[in-house]
C-alpha cells in the first residue's frame, strides 16, 4: 500500500470511491466548482493503483503522512 497525493474531477473521484479503489482517505481539499478538482491524499493498494493513475489529472505523488 501506497500513501498517494494527487488531483483529480469530482466525478473520477466518485467512481474510485464507488469502486472501492482507495483504501483510506486521509485529506479531501475541494479546489472550487470553477476547477471542478480536488486535491487527495488516499491510502491506495498496490492494486488500484493503475486505475488511481488513470483516472488522476496528475501524476500521483508518494507523501508522508501524517504531515510533519
């Protein structure tokens, strides 16, 4: 498992979410409707992870967390 920050649509986010791809969701930050984004920092498994790339509007980065 993999501790993941990236950005990604509302409605990407709500089909990984459906899916069950994201094991935990640490953080959500809503980037405003005029960007129709967020920016995640999720628990993914190592298989989900190419559906989290795919379905990310960037690369999604490795990040420590908690946050020091």
């Amino acid at each position: 498992m993999k501790i993941l920050s990236f950005t990604i649509r509302h409605a990407m986010f709500e089909d990984l979410m459906c899916e069950r791809r994201l094991a935990r969701v640490f953080q959500v930050e809503d980037l405003g409707h005029e960007r129709d984004h967020y920016q995640i920092i999720a628990l993914v498994r190592e298989q989900d992870l190419d559906a989290v790339v795919e379905r990310a509007s960037d690369r999604p980065v490795p990040v420590e967390w908690p946050k020091k």
